[in-house]
C-alpha cells in the first residue's frame, strides 16, 4: 500500500513556515489546525520539519497533536542526545526523523534503533547526482560527505533504523522533481521502507516516483499546500492507473 504524507514546515516559534491555502483553516499557521485539515483530506501521515524549532517548541506541538491527530506523525529535527528522541516519542510522535546526527555518528544511530526499536527511528539522506551514482550531502545545501547513496543506505540498514526519507539535491532530469534513478537505487539495495521527499507539481509526479521509482511513500510539501489538488483526487489518480493507495479520510478526534 502507497502512502501520501504532507510535510509541514514549523517556525522558530511553533508557526507554520508556508500558508497552505486550505479554505478549511481559520488559521492557517496553526500546525494542528492545519494538521487536521490534512488528515480530514485523506493524507496517511503527517511529518512535522522543525529544524529552526526548539526541542521544547516541537514536544509541545507534538503534546497538541496527539491526542487529536487520527494519522501517524513524524518530526524531523536533528537531535543530539537519546532523551531528546524520547521526548518527542513520548509526546505522540511516531518516528523520529535525523539525517546530520546519523551521519556524524552511525553508532548513534544504531544506539537510538536499539533503544527505541527500528519502527521509531528513520534517517533522511540528501544525494546529488555525480558522474557514478549519487554523493550524500550533509544535509540540503550542505558540503558533500564521503558516502555514495547507495553505501549509506545500506549502512542505515545496517544500524538498525527502520526506514529512509530520501531527497535528490538537484531533481531529477527534465526539470521533474524527483531523481527517479535515485530513489529506485537506494530502494532497491535495502529491505527498508523509502519515502521520497519532493516539491510535486501535479499528481503526475507522484505516480512517477511511487510507479517508476518504486517508492513506498511520497513526502509531498507543496502539491496540496498550493491548492493546485486535492488529497482526494490525487489517490483517485493514483488508484485509476493501477496502484494501491489507502482510503483514510478522519477527522481529528
């Protein structure tokens, strides 16, 4: 079964980053007003980014969610320490999303998989293409690291973490979204479930990377955001040409 997880972006203090153009939200920088917006479109989870946010901003918002929220949620935050992980597991979170901290330090990683179990931690990786393969980036617009895309894929894995968010740097070739190569590659060399993380332009671009890159989930921040569709209409679509994708219109609780 495919997945569609809307992405919100969280301010410094607690706001949405993007207005989202859901004529539903009184408040659209409210993160749980837009969050149940969401989850009442038919979203199957929901990722909180909250890299400009404070820990405590971002347990909070989790405290919030929770018990309203009828979808998983993740938040991706670079954490340093496993209490900071426990904290936001035991706000309500679902997975704890990392990407820098796992790359300065694999056994941290596999520390936190130990600790929490795999389904609670997740790692996203950043590549670039290069002339054989992809290079991993420390983070979007960061230096470029020592690991192909493929090896560190397959060292997360290894470490124990139960799932990769996966991002091309560039996009893909004819100005598409997604590196579709990429995706399949990284999906291809390990047994985790991979999420592509992408700015969307239309519903054609998510069948092409859960179709064509055999994706597990797509990571979508702008397509509904926008306006441009619907929740609704991009699973009719995605159900008319063949794939497998969950009916999960809630309302909050």
């Amino acid at each position: 079964m495919k997945r569609i997880i809307a992405r919100l972006s969280v301010a410094e203090d607690g706001t949405l980053v993007d207005g989202l153009g859901l004529p539903a939200l009184e408040r659209p920088d409210d993160p749980v007003e837009a969050a149940c917006a969401f989850a009442a479109a038919g979203v199957d989870g929901l990722s909180f980014s909250g890299h400009a946010a404070s820990l405590e901003i971002l347990s909070a918002l989790s405290r919030r969610v929770a018990p309203v929220l009828t979808v998983p949620f993740h938040v991706e935050v670079d954490v340093r320490t496993a209490s900071q992980v426990a904290s936001l597991l035991e706000a309500g979170a679902a997975i704890v999303v990392i990407e820098v901290p796992a790359l300065r330090d694999p056994d941290f990683l596999a520390s936190l998989a130990r600790e929490f179990g795999a389904e609670s931690i997740a790692v996203a990786v950043t590549a670039a293409s290069e002339d054989e393969g992809w290079r991993v980036l420390e983070s979007a617009g960061g230096p470029p690291t020592e690991w192909s895309a493929v090896t560190w894929a397959r060292v997360i894995e290894s470490q124990g973490a139960g799932a990769i968010v996966v991002r091309s740097a560039s996009g893909g070739t004819q100005g598409r979204p997604f590196d579709l190569e990429l995706i399949g590659a990284v999906g291809s060399a390990v047994d985790l479930a991979t999420i592509a993380a992408g700015e969307t332009e239309s519903v054609e671009d998510l069948f092409d990377v859960l179709m064509m890159g055999d994706a597990d989930g797509v990571l979508e921040g702008s397509l509904f955001h926008s306006g441009r569709t619907t929740v609704h209409h991009a699973k009719s679509y995605l159900r008319e040409h063949g794939l497998a994708v969950g009916d999960s219109e809630r309302q909050c609780g």
